[in-house]
C-alpha cells in the first residue's frame, strides 16, 4: 500500500480530494469542508447512506462556539474535559456551516481528535476535516494501517499512515447529542455515560 506525507496530503485536501489518516480511534476518511462541496464523495466511496451525518474533526475547543451555535454549558464543560479525544458533540449548526454539511435536523458532530497526525492535517487543511471511518458501509473500521480495507484503499488516492506509529484503540469515538435537554447518547465509544453523568 503506498502512503502520503502530511504536506502531501494536505494538497490533496485543498485540491477537494478525500484522504485516508489515522485518529486517535480508527483511520477516518475526510475532507475539507473548505476545498470540498459537501460530503457527497465520502458517502459514494464508503456506499454510505446519506441519511447519516458526517462529523467534523475540529483544531480547538474554540471551534465549538465557531462552528455551534446555541451552545449549552455542559458541552462546553464536556468538551474542556475529553477534548482532545473520543467525544463527539452534536450541537446547531452556525451560519459558518455550509448547509451541505448539516444534519436534516440543522446540526453538526464536532469533535478534536488527540492524535498529531490528524490534528496536523486539520491545522495544514486551515479548517476542519468532515470525516467518516475509513471503511466501506457494514465493514469492520480500521485500528490500524495494514487492516484497511484493500478495496477502499484503492478507491483513495492519499493515504497517512500514523506519525508516531501509536496504536489506535479501534473504539469508535462516543456521539453525544447536546440539542437536547438532557443531552442523549446517540453512540457510546470510549467515553461513557457514566463519565459524562459525572460533569453533569
């Protein structure tokens, strides 16, 4: 499998292109919500249906009241506690959010990954990267390099393998939605309710 620079990568990014890279979780497949038109490539490679949101991996926790609006305290609180790391947080979308990338509902998962070599595409892209798991829809996701799906590989042109060569905890980030009163768990990964009842 041939893999990308970072520099590398990031041309591809601005250039609109999806690429491969590694989270703290599993490999994502992303774009920049900047360079492209709206997530419609990350669903025809993955076969995605496109009724499931695509989330955003963020720079900062600056990037929620950027990019959310009406944001309620206790994700603020959430997000200084697990930021960056395994939590993705669903709030109302902010006019700085093309509606190609909202939700039906008008919403968008944020989170900041803690991984160098994600967080370093996200600050080389200069914007947030609308990112999915880097696999074909109802296969496995990737903890690692070599298990990415060959025929997903071959669809991608730009692929980072990880910068530190960590393992990644191939648990899927927790999707907490915070447009609600109390917020909901939509996905439970690593951080899990009892963490979040306890900021609560």
């Amino acid at each position: 499998m041939r893999t990308s620079t970072i520099d590398q990568a990031a041309r591809a990014l601005r250039q609109g292109e999806a690429v491969i890279f590694p989270t703290e979780t599993v490999y994502g497949l992303g774009v920049s919500v900047r360079a492209a038109t709206g997530p419609d490539v990350l669903y025809d490679l993955k076969e995605r249906d496109r009724g499931k949101p695509i989330s955003w991996l963020v720079g900062g926790a600056d990037d929620l009241d950027r990019y959310g609006a009406r944001v309620p305290a206790l994700a603020r609180k959430l997000a200084g506690a697990y930021w960056p790391g395994p939590l993705t947080l669903v709030v109302h979308a902010s006019d700085e959010v093309p509606e190609a990338f909202r939700s039906d509902a008008g919403t968008i998962g944020l989170r900041m990954p803690d991984n160098a070599t994600a967080l370093a595409l996200v600050r080389a892209a200069g914007c947030p990267l609308a990112t999915t798991s880097a696999n074909l829809s109802g296969r496995a996701a990737a903890g690692a390099l070599d298990a990415l799906d060959p025929e997903l590989a071959a669809r991608v042109g730009t692929i980072v393998p990880d910068e530190a060569d960590c393992a990644l905890s191939g648990v899927a980030s927790t999707v907490l939605d915070c447009t609600q009163d109390p917020p909901a768990i939509v996905r439970e990964g690593a951080v899990t309710l009892a963490d979040i009842l306890a900021l609560a």
